[in-house]
C-alpha cells in the first residue's frame, strides 16, 4: 500500500516527521501552516522553518460524533483534537492512541493514518504520548 499525505506543504521533512511554519524576522513570530507574509506585523521578511517535533498538550477534547465532509476517515471512533504548545508556536492537531490527556503532557508529532483512496493510506501530522511506544 503507497503511503500519501494529506497535504505535502504541512511538512518540512517526512523522515523524519517535521511542520513546516514560518517564522518572521522582523517581529519574530512562529506561523504553522507557513506562510508568505507575517499575520503579527505584515512583513514580508519571512523564511519556513522546521518546526519542534515534541511539545505539550495546552488544550484538548474529545469528539463523540463522525466529522462532516469534506473530513473522513475509513469508519468512526472518537477521537481526541488538542493544542499542542511546540515552544515558538502552539499547532491544532490530533492527539492519537487514546481519549483522554492532561495539560502540560508531553506529545511528539507522528504520522497517523486518516483515510484510504485506493489503494492509498492516507495520512495527516498527530501527536501522539511522548511515553507511547514508537
């Protein structure tokens, strides 16, 4: 089965896995998803960056109903959607492996499948217990 990302310009890196934001160098703010122009103070003076691979869960909950479309996934379980305090920015992400975290946990950033195409797996960042096994 190929394996395929939901969107390559999240990424800096696959292997290993690393977000892909921007940071600008006038004011010096993080972005993630990257891009062209600073949303603190307009500069242009911008450059991607790889952003941390291990954070802390800042935010989270758990979602008991199936997502609307254009959001899939192969069949529905619930599954946990938090903020994820990188150090220089704090990223929305999923939080896999499991319903319920604590503030200030540490997570890593994983690849996690999201859905099949095909014969495709298709997947999406996620952070996952910096404790899990890898």
């Amino acid at each position: 089965m190929t394996v395929q990302v939901v969107d390559e310009t999240l990424f800096h890196s696959l292997d290993p896995v690393l977000l892909r934001g921007s940071a600008c160098a006038s004011c010096g703010a993080h972005v993630f998803p990257a891009m062209g122009s600073c949303p603190m103070c307009t500069g242009t003076d911008v450059a991607d960056v790889a952003l941390p691979a291990e954070g802390r869960v800042w935010s989270w909950t758990t979602q008991h109903f199936e997502p609307k479309p254009p959001f899939r996934t192969d069949s529905f379980a619930p599954f946990s959607i938090g903020y994820v305090d990188l150090g220089p920015v704090i990223v929305e992400g999923w939080l896999v492996g499991r319903t319920q975290w604590t503030i200030g946990e540490p997570v890593r950033l994983v690849l996690a499948h999201a859905w099949t195409e095909g014969d495709a797996s298709i997947h999406t960042f996620a952070f996952e217990s910096a404790g899990a096994a890898r």
